[in-house]
C-alpha cells in the first residue's frame, strides 16, 4: 500500500495473511458388527486439513459421550460389557469441524452367562433316548456330550435345537451333559443326565413250593431275578390249560385248593417286556379220607375139637382212601393193612372182641372209626 495525492509516495511494507479453512471432508468410521468378549478397535478415515478427531459413543441407544480427541485414527476397546456400542466420528481443526459421520454399530457378546438344564429319562428300554434342555439368553448353539458306561465323553450334537435323539443304545448306563454357545464361548457344562438302558429280565425266576400238602391252605414264594419290577402267575389245575394268578410285585402267595395237582409257573417282566417262564412247581393236595364206618365183625369159633375160629370185618369204603389199617380198640397190633373194605379169614387173623378202623392215603390217615363189637358165634365146620 502506499498515499497519493499529487504525486504516491513509496509502497508500504509488505503484511502477509495466512487463510485457514475447516477440514475438507467428513471422515468415515469403521467398527466390527459382532465384537466377542468386550475387546475392539474402532478406526476411520483421513480428512483434509484435520489436527484431530473427535470420536464418540452411545451405549444401548443413550446419549452421545466424548471417547477421544486426538489426531489417532483408531481406538482399541477393551472390556466393554455386553451391549450395542454406536461410534461417529468428526474432524477438527483451530478453525472448525466437520459434521458427524454415519454411525458404526458394534454388538459386544460374551459366552452364555448360565448352563442350560438337562432333562432325561433314568431308565429306558434299548432303543433311541430323547434329551432336552432349556434354552439360554444369547446361546447360538449347544453343544451335547455322552459318556457311555464310565467311558470318556463324546460330542453327540452341536447345533441351535434344544432337543436331541440319540441313536439306538443298548442296556447299559449313559450319562449326558449340555452347554449353551455362541461365537464368545460356551458356558460351563450342565449338571450330568443320567440315564439306565435296562433290557427285560433274562433270568428265569425259582419256585419253592411244597411237593404235597394234607391240607386246603398252602403257600409258596420264588426268586426275583435283575431287572424285575413284577411277576405274572400261572396255575394249570388238574392238567387244564394255564390260567394267570396274578401279575404284580408280589414274591409269594397263598392259596386255598381241594384234592388234585396243581401246576405252577412264574415269570419276571418290567415295562420293557417279560423274561422267561420257570420251572413248573407241582402242588398235589391229597387231604386225609373221611372217617370209615365198621358195618360188620363176626367172631365163630366151633364148640368140640378140632377147634376152628373164622373171623370177618367189614366197613365202608371212603372216598380218596388207598389203604385202612384194623386193629382191635386198643392199638397195639395191626390186623391189616391193605386196599380192602372186607376182610375174612377161617384163622384168627382179624378176630378181635372190639374193633376199630381208620382210612388213609399220602395226605395222612382219618380218625379212627367208633369202636364196633364183634358178633361172637359157632362156626359150622363143613
């Protein structure tokens, strides 16, 4: 610059002036959509003419916080709890800055915070074995080990059902545990299923019953083989057709039958099915004949020598008797014994002045008979 009027004097000394504008261009954000664990880093671009840069958050959807102003263009982020982290970033300089940039949305997830619990039968039938559990807040998948019979744990299913069928299994104890996962980790192991794959019985039950009894009433009991949850009973009568007693938990009856043989078979079975048939028991119930009845005793003897006695006892035949035993009214000598209802003979075999008789067969013998007088007469020798 310099003054005129007529005539300019010299020009001034020269003034510089620097111009400085705001930084040119919004920069852009960049910050990983799934971050595991808490740990990240947030990075963006360059932007003309910027000394720094002003990086900030909101958490869950909240107000808008200064996380960094620096001329870094990055931020490593570490421990950040679960959540949804928005970043936007600015440019700045002594002069000014830009606007905003669009927002960067990071979603912070750790492993699944509780282990799921397991659901499982304790005993099946061979066969497949259905397990469930629940679901887990921020689980993706589930991961399902089985240990068979004590051995070491097996992955069976690694997936987002939370409900699984194992193949078929044989008898044999499993044991099965769950954890919740997602892209962070797993959570801890559920507590153990475990889980008896049990066959039906393979064992035969023993019966212990008597072989005969004198009497209606008569009981008898028989052995529980493994696996067995109830019995079923069978009586064949007399060599009639098998007819089913009982089927419960029972290991002993007691039973209430006339004369005749009664045949006896038990099986084991549980709710997988029954095992083989026992052994047949054979009961015969022989009960002691009814009391005979003395009819007839005839004591002859001849009045002049030679002398001959002829003596004959008759009685009543029961039923179901085999044999009767004779003896005079007070014991001590048996008269006969035999099949027979008649007696005679021309010695003094059966000759008795009073005389009783009782029935018998393998169930015992009756009472004796009431005592009967021998009719004394002469024997008429031919």
């Amino acid at each position: 610059m310099r003054g005129c009027r007529e005539v300019c004097g010299d020009w001034s000394n020269i003034a510089a002036v620097a111009v400085e504008l705001p930084p040119s261009g919004v920069p852009s954000v960049t910050s990983p959509a799934t971050a595991y664990n808490g740990s990240y880093t947030v990075s963006w671009t360059a932007s003309d003419g910027a000394a720094t840069y002003e990086l900030q958050e909101s958490a869950n959807g909240g107000a808008w916080t200064l996380l960094q102003n620096t001329a870094a263009r990055s931020l490593a982020i570490n421990g950040k709890p679960a959540g949804s982290y928005g970043y936007r970033v600015r440019a700045c300089n002594p002069v000014g800055c830009t606007g905003y940039s669009a927002t960067a949305t990071t979603g912070v997830v750790y492993p699944p915070a509780g282990a799921p619990s397991l659901s499982a039968p304790a005993r099946v039938g061979p066969g497949s074995i259905g397990i469930g559990w629940n679901a887990i807040a921020g689980a993706t998948r589930y991961t399902l080990q089985e240990s068979a019979n004590g051995a070491a744990w097996v992955t069976l299913f690694d997936g987002n059902a939370t409900s699984y069928a194992t193949p078929a299994r044989g008898v044999g104890s499993y044991a099965y545990r769950v954890a919740a996962c997602n892209g962070a980790g797993c959570s801890g192991w559920s507590g153990n299923g475990n889980v008896t794959v049990v066959g039906a019985p393979t064992l035969e039950p023993v019966i212990s019953a008597p072989g005969l009894v004198n009497v209606t009433d008569y009981a008898f009991s028989w052995s529980t083989p493994a696996n067995t949850e109830y019995f079923i009973l069978q009586e064949s009568a007399n060599g009639a057709g098998w007819v089913t007693l009982l089927a419960d938990g029972r290991t002993s009856v007691g039973l209430g039958r006339g004369n005749g043989s009664y045949g006896y078979r038990v099986q084991a079975c549980n709710f997988v099915g029954c095992g083989p048939w026992s052994g047949i028991a054979t009961v015969t119930v022989s009960l002691p004949p009814p009391v005979p009845t003395i009819y007839v005793a005839n004591w002859l003897t001849t009045t002049t020598a030679p002398y001959r006695v002829s003596c004959d006892v008759g009685w009543y035949p029961t039923a179901t008797a085999t044999e009767y035993h004779l003896e005079p009214d007070t014991g001590g000598r048996r008269l006969y014994t035999g099949p027979k209802s008649y007696v005679a003979s021309n010695t003094n075999a059966y000759c008795s002045a009073r005389l009783r008789v009782r029935a018998c067969n393998a169930g015992g013998c009756s009472d004796w008979s009431p005592i009967y007088t021998a009719t004394r007469g002469v024997y008429e020798a031919n």
